[in-house]
C-alpha cells in the first residue's frame, strides 16, 4: 500500500492556508449538512454526520455554527440544498484525479470544474474514467505533538485499523477499511485522541512521479484551482512529485 507521498505534504499545508481564509468552514458546513439530509441529525445513528461533526471541531467551528447546519440538512430550517457529484479525468502530464463535488448549482459545478482542466492542459473525462486505478480507504490525520507513535500504534491495533503510515514530519496517517473508518474514528476519539481530519479517501494504486519542476507546477496549478472553488469538497489524485524538484519547491 502505497503511503504519504510529498504531494500530500503540500497540500496538509495549503489545507492549513485554507482554514486561515476561512476556506475549510465553508465546506464543512456542506458536508455537515448532506450527512444531516442523507442520515438524520441523530448522531448515534448516523456515522457520517459523526464524522462531520468531529472534523468541524477540530477546526474550532463554533457550535452554533455547527447545529444550524445539522439542521438544515435535517429540514428543520430553510436553506439550500445540496448534492455531491464526483467528476473525474486527467491532469497534464497524464495524472489521473477525482474531484469531488458538494453543490447546489450543477450547472455552475462542472463549468467551472471543465473550465479548470481545460485551463491547465487536462482533460474532464467521463464516470468511471479514473476510479478503477485508486482505491477507498479511511484516513485518519494525528499531530505527531498530541500522541508518540508506539502509544497510537497500540490504540489502532485495538480499534481495528490497518495501518500507520509515519513518513509526514508532522502527523501519522492512520489507515482503515472504509467499513471499519467510523469505528477506529469513534475509538480515537473515546481514548482523547485529537485527530486534525478523518475521511474516507481515494487512495492511488499507483503513483505518476513528476521529476520536472516545470511539469511538477502545472499539476499544482490545477489541483490547487480546484480546490479553491467552493463547490469543491476534495481533490484526489495520484501525482507525486521526485525529490529533487520537491527541494527545488522548497
């Protein structure tokens, strides 16, 4: 199983850029409202809203925040509605990536996604273009400063994750089959375990190595726009880049 590449680096420090410019609310509340339309607003009975829930903490959402939200989704306020969409294709240089999408306007959704890759050399292919070369698996992101690696190994292995991968300098990545996610999740956080995300993500079976810094930047370009569009909840792909152009990034 292939572990953090140097891609997923970057991006765990654009994603800390991100909460800074108020970016990361805005999809959580997405997310926490569809988990609330999909599976009701009792928590008990709905692992995904959990999740939600337990990802907006982390991000110091306040309350309120995150309880009109739940309720909106439940309908038990007025507001929009929203729906996921999953668009897939090729970025330049032939990585594959999946965006996936939490919307009310489709219309503007892939517009702007098509728009995206056509900007960037890429190429928005069609469903199921592009998933058969990742996998689902639940990831789970600890701060290497909140618990040392033999006392978290000892808590996953309890819970009935598959995997520790330590390679980031600043957080372990707990891998766990997507049915086992909410339950490692739950035993976590039941042990005060701070966890800084936890989703259930698509992982490359294979990785595109970029070892040009040219080719590397375009990549990054493209995946870095459509993160920024706010009707993007997350960006997959299986870019990686070599290390001497990772040093040339800095």
């Amino acid at each position: 199983m292939s572990g953090h590449s140097k891609w997923s680096t970057i991006k765990h420090r654009k994603a800390a850029q991100d909460a800074k410019r108020g970016k990361v609310f805005t999809k959580l509340i997405k997310e926490l409202t569809i988990a609330a339309r999909m599976g009701g607003s009792e928590l008990d009975a709905n692992p995904r809203l959990r999740t939600a829930v337990a990802n907006a903490k982390s991000q110091s959402m306040p309350k309120d925040n995150i309880d009109r939200a739940i309720k909106k989704g439940a309908g038990e306020l007025d507001g929009v509605i929203y729906e996921e969409i999953i668009y897939e294709g090729y970025g330049p240089h032939n990585v594959a990536i999946i965006v996936e999408v939490m919307t009310d306007n489709r219309n503007r959704s892939i517009a702007s996604v098509r728009h995206a890759f056509n900007k960037y050399n890429g190429n928005l292919g069609s469903a199921n273009s592009v998933q058969y070369m990742f996998d689902r698996l639940g990831s789970i992101i600890v701060d290497k400063t909140v618990i040392d690696e033999d006392s978290l190994t000892e808590l996953i292995l309890e819970a009935g994750a598959e995997d520790l991968k330590t390679e980031n300098p600043d957080s372990f990545q707990v891998i766990t089959a997507p049915e086992d996610f909410d339950l490692v999740r739950s035993y976590l956080e039941e042990k005060d375990v701070a966890m800084l995300s936890a989703e259930v993500i698509w992982n490359p079976q294979n990785r595109v190595e970029i070892d040009e810094l040219k080719k590397a930047e375009q990549v990054i370009k493209l995946i870095e726009i459509l993160e920024d569009d706010d009707d993007v909840n997350s960006v997959h792909s299986n870019f990686d880049i070599s290390e001497n152009v990772m040093a040339e990034l800095g």
